[in-house]
C-alpha cells in the first residue's frame, strides 16, 4: 500500500483494503478483516464458541463460504459470489442442484426501484439460501435450468469481535463501538471502522483522562455478546459513541442516547452547534445500529450514535451502490475531527471547587488580567475566568459553564487551567 498521510485519505485507503472481503456475523471474513485493522492497532480478539448465552440470545453457528453461483445451460455463470460477495444471501446454507427459473426465482432478490443495483439480504436464524443480483440482470435470464450451488458451511465454531483499549489517567471509561459484519459495504460498515481505527491512533498519542475501548464486533449479537461477558466492567463506562455510516457525503447527524441528557449527548450538541456545520441532532429510537443494546434499559449506558446520512436514510443503504465511489477522504476526515472534538471536550469536562469563594478573588496581583494583555479575545478569556470561579462548587462541570456563559468550551477550559494553575480552583 503507497504511503499516505493526509487523514480521509489514509481511512479511504483502509476502505478499499476491506471492501473486497465477505464479512458476516461469524466467520473467517470477520478474522480477515481485523487481521487488517490489526496492522494499525494492536487488538485483543475475542473467539466465543457457538451454542454460548449471551443474556436472551445464544452465539450462533460459525457461517463461511468458498464460492456461490448461478449457471446457464452454457456453463456461464449468470449471477458470481468472485463478483461480489452481495451476490449471496449471507448465512445460505449449502445448495448443490439443477433446477428451472421457476422454482429458482422466489431464492432470487431484486430491488426494481433500482434495477441495476444489488440489494443485501441475510437470513443469519433461519436456514435459508438465496441470491442477489440487479433486476435487469433477472429480467434477461431466459426460461430454463440452472446450475445453481453455494459452497457453504455452517458448522459449530465461534463468534469473534476485538477490543482495543487506549490507557487513561482513570479506570473511567468510554466505549466506541463500530460493526465488522457487512460484506462489501463501504459506508454502512467499513467508514465507522475506518474512523474508529483511526480515532484510536489520535488518542494513543496522547494522554487521555479517560480509558478509552474500542469495539470492533458483528451488529447486534456483537454487542450482546460484549455486554454479557463484560458485566463486571459495565458500571466502569461513563460514556459511549457508535460509530456507522461515516464517510458519504451527507450532513452530520448525531443520536441521542435512551437517557436524552447524557453528558455524551451534551457534548455532541455543543460541538456540532459550535462547528458551524450543517448539522442534525436526533432522539433517541430503540432501532438501528448498537446504541440499542448499549442503551437498553438493563443497562441504560449513555451511549449515543454519530453518522453522516443515518441508518436506512439514503438510497444506496444495502446495496450495492454502497460501494468505494460512495464514500470521499473528505467526508471520512470530517467525521474524524468531528469525534477528536467532541473527545477533547468530553476529557476536559471537569468539576471544579473554588478555593477562595467569599468575594472575588484578586486575579491582578496573580497575574491573570496581565496574561490576557493584547489578546483579541481578552474581554472574552476575562469572562470565561470569572464564570468559571462563579461556578466552580462542586456540581457544576465545565460544559455547565460553557454553555451558562454561552462561550466556546476551549475559552472556558484554557480560563479553568489558569486558575488551577494559580491556586484558585481544584478539580
């Protein structure tokens, strides 16, 4: 791989480096795709066998396949998992028959509101085969018998997911979460990936307040997994942000968590609010991506989800125009600062107690008005300081002041520093 080094351009390339390889729930394409990912970070994968409970749910059989076609009378293949693995129903099981066009059409789907683009469709509990192809691929298949076979299996093996945990000052933690069971889905699935991996290397290089995880773990049962063999450490997660659709060229959109005030809530508003990007905060809804889990009322975790173009919103979401030309550098490398944002908020969002609280402290003979000398943001910076020592009992956090003072948060944690630094504040 040539060296890159602008950011959206080096995550695009890790897109391209995964799009080619059949993902599902379980199987080897999960384990190719964090080999990959493991050469940026260094992982702890998980493998959970097949038959294990996970809280209501219970690790499924381990899916893989080799090849998957539909043949012609001449031998040619009219529909080719080597094409694309979006050609297969995911979890098919094994099918190995000569049949006619009428009982090989209801295993057939289409989308016809977009006849020349692939749908993906999975059947991950029922034991079910199938294809997918454009419908003026179908629509041009004559009258006949076709080859038809999916060299599968669906054996007893393990479910696999990785962590990646960024040390920080305190046990406290933050989970970032992306999904690794979309085939060659390039938004939905390998952006989120992309942006995680690359928020993770960020945040190794410097020393972050909270111990960050990072999940890389199939949809759903994934996170149902995670959550059940982690409930010991459930109580240690302050905040959470799921990661999906994060390259295409839509506006931000950020999700609520279950609780609506979450701080992780809380500091996603004021950034996105104070970027001056187009921008749209939704409620939370128990549907989409794993934030549902995370959230739901068991756990009740203050976990929110950042996309661009959110789940199911655009045209191209599960096809196959889901593809490389979807996704932009740019949209990935916006996506990215928008998280390393919030994240510098998030671990700078302290409580503080004023140390000298009767009156006004003299901040002149501290040196604190002659710092501000020459700024053009001096009046501001005076302002932030005052409100900062006006608000530092105890309950209040910085985020508090901010949005109080209606002043940018960095105004307020660059005030909050300098008086810590004088003796006026502790946190």
């Amino acid at each position: 791989m040539a060296p890159v080094t602008a950011p959206g351009e080096e995550m695009y390339a890790l897109v391209e480096r995964l799009y080619p390889l059949c993902r599902s729930i379980t199987g080897d394409g999960v384990r190719a795709t964090l080999d990959i990912v493991g050469e940026y970070l260094p992982l702890d994968v998980r493998e959970v066998p097949t038959g294990t409970r996970v809280l209501d749910w219970t690790v499924p059989q381990e899916w893989n396949i080799r090849d998957a076609y539909v043949a012609d009378a001449d031998g040619r293949r009219v529909v080719d998992f080597q094409e694309s693995s979006l050609h297969v129903l995911g979890y098919s099981v094994p099918v190995d028959r000569t049949m006619p066009l009428s009982e090989l059409r209801p295993h057939l789907h289409t989308l016809p509101e977009h006849p020349s683009w692939v749908p993906y469709r999975t059947s991950y509990y029922r034991p079910e085969w199938g294809f997918c192809l454009a419908q003026e691929t179908l629509d041009a298949l004559p009258d006949g018998d076709y080859e038809v076979r999916i060299d599968s299996t669906l054996t007893d093996g393990h479910l696999t997911y990785a962590e990646h945990v960024v040390p920080g000052r305190v046990p406290d933690e933050v989970i970032v979460s992306c999904h690794v069971c979309h085939p060659s889905l390039a938004n939905d699935n390998l952006a989120g990936i992309a942006v995680a991996t690359h928020l993770a290397r960020w945040l190794a290089d410097r020393r972050p307040y909270y111990t960050y995880r990072f999940l890389f773990a199939p949809g759903t049962i994934g996170a149902i997994t995670w959550l059940a063999r982690n409930a010991e450490r459930i109580d240690r997660v302050r905040h959470g942000l799921v990661l999906a659709c994060a390259g295409d060229p839509g506006q931000l959109t950020y999700k609520r968590s279950r609780r609506g005030d979450a701080e992780i809530d809380r500091v996603l508003a004021h950034v996105l609010a104070g970027s001056g990007r187009p921008h749209e905060i939704r409620e939370f809804t128990p549907y989409g991506y794993d934030e549902r889990q995370f959230c739901s009322p068991g756990f009740d975790l203050g976990v929110g989800s950042l996309s661009r173009t959110p789940y199911a919103g655009y045209p191209e979401y599960h096809t196959s125009a889901d593809d490389l030309g979807f996704v932009t550098p740019a949209a990935l490398a916006d996506t990215l600062a928008v998280c390393r944002e919030a994240f510098t908020v998030l671990d700078r969002n302290r409580r503080y107690v004023n140390l000298s609280p009767y009156g006004e402290p003299q901040l002149g003979r501290r040196g604190l008005y002659d710092s501000l000398g020459g700024r053009s943001d001096a009046k501001e910076a005076q302002m932030a300081m005052l409100w900062v020592l006006s608000l530092s009992d105890g309950e209040h956090a910085l985020l508090d002041v901010a949005e109080r003072a209606g002043l940018p948060f960095d105004t307020v944690a660059a005030a909050a520093d300098a008086l810590r630094d004088a003796g006026l504040i502790k946190a």
